[in-house]
C-alpha cells in the first residue's frame, strides 16, 4: 500500500480530492474497510485538517482506494 498526505479540498459523498503536501491533487474513493465514514471527510475538509491517506490502486478507476486516513502534523 502507498500513502499521499495534504489536506483533503473536495468531498462527494464517499469520494474525496487530496491536495498534495508536494503539489497537484489525487482522486480518491473510501473503501468499504476504512474506519472513516463520508462525514469525518466533511469535517476534515471543513477544517482544513492535514492528514495521511493509505491506499491502493483501484483497478479500472483514475482514482485510489483509500483504506485509512489519520490526522498527522504537518
């Protein structure tokens, strides 16, 4: 599994844009397994809080499968 962190600028129900610590953005869908539902997304995002992202690649889609995100600092 890979990890991406910045602070998290979009939230559509359970997919999400991360804007990169380094620059650019990533598309994301919350997997099944994390242990984060889509209104700790809107918090984060609403607080601008940064946080690391565990994913891997989902076969077939632009964006990864995130399988945990933690609030780090930056």
């Amino acid at each position: 599994m890979a990890t991406a962190s910045g602070v998290i600028t979009v939230v559509q129900e359970s997919r999400f844009q991360l804007a990169l610590d380094g620059g650019g953005t990533r598309l994301f869908v919350l997997s099944r397994h994390a242990p984060v539902d889509p209104d700790q997304l809107l918090a984060a995002r609403n607080a601008r809080t940064h946080v690391a992202v565990t994913f891997r690649p989902a076969a077939g889609l632009i964006a990864g499968e995130a399988r945990a995100i933690a609030e780090t600092s930056f």
